[in-house]
C-alpha cells in the first residue's frame, strides 16, 4: 500500500480584496509575530539542556516548521491570485463576488457570497466558485432556475436576488 496520492486539482486564482486583505494579514502576523515568539521559546528550551527529551523544544521545533510551512503556502499563494475589486458591467448576471439569494423547492430562501476557495466560510455564506452551486449559478439572471446534483439528490432553485458590494 503505498502512500501516493495524485496531485489536487489546481484552485481557482481569483480572489476578493477582503480575502485578500485577510491573507496578508494573516501572513504578516505569522511572520513578524508568531514566528518570533515560537522562536524565543525554541530558543529558551534549547538552553535548558537535553533537547532529544524537552517536550517545548520539540514541539516549538515542530511548530516553526508548521509556520513556515503556512507562511511558504501564503506568500506563494499571494503573488499567484488576481484580486476581483470591481463590479462587473452587467450587474443582471451572477460573477464571482455576487450575493445571490436563491428560493428552494420548500420555499425556503438562502444566500450566498460567489468568492474564491481561499474565502470559503459557510457560517458567513462564502462559498467557492468552484463548487458545484457557485458553477451552475456563474451567468445565470434574475428568475432563473438551476439544478444542483448533492448528496440528497437534485436540487432546484430560483434565483431572486443579485447584489454586489455588502450583502443586503
């Protein structure tokens, strides 16, 4: 049995500049804040002695290696998205960045925030354009109906409401 595994479907590059603000904030509190930190208690628990069985050491070792791995990821990630700042000209049409507001069969209303795979957050609505919902919905217009295959089966929607900026 072997451990391979073929690589990941690259993601989608684009990006919103809140996701993108966030990721530089996050790479910035990783580089000039954690990692410092990490490194003084590395630093500090090398000089109590035997490091093959200090427990800080080797978990602030493994730790630095879990930073630097995030802050690799990020800072490559970031020169590789392109940000999506502006509204698209035909406001009419679902495109990445767009609050859609769908109506299900149970007349029951959802929302959801078209961003990239870098953004998702369900609790917030965020969801990725390359999922399933968010690649039916790419195009479509107001009062359409689109069909989504899920694990429960397939699911009809309508479209009632495009909006770009701040949810409304």
């Amino acid at each position: 049995m072997s451990r391979y595994r073929p690589p990941a479907k690259p993601s989608s590059k684009y990006i919103t500049a809140e996701g993108e603000r966030k990721l530089t904030e996050e790479l910035k509190y990783l580089w000039k804040v954690k990692r410092p930190q990490v490194t003084e208690a590395v630093r500090e628990a090398a000089a109590q002695g035997d490091r093959s069985e200090n427990a800080e050491y080797i978990y602030g070792k493994k730790q630095l290696r879990e930073i630097d791995r995030r802050v690799r990821y990020l800072s490559k990630r970031l020169e590789d998205i392109t940000v999506v700042d502006r509204t698209p000209t035909d406001t009419d049409k679902v495109f990445f960045g767009a609050w859609v507001t769908l109506l299900d069969e149970e007349d029951h209303e959802v929302c959801y925030r078209i961003v990239g795979p870098d953004e998702i957050d369900t609790d917030k609505g965020y969801i990725s354009m390359d999922a399933p919902l968010a690649r039916a919905l790419l195009k479509k217009s107001l009062d359409d109906e689109i069909e989504v295959q899920t694990p429960n089966g397939l699911k009809h929607y309508e479209i009632i409401k495009i909006c770009y900026g701040q949810k409304s």
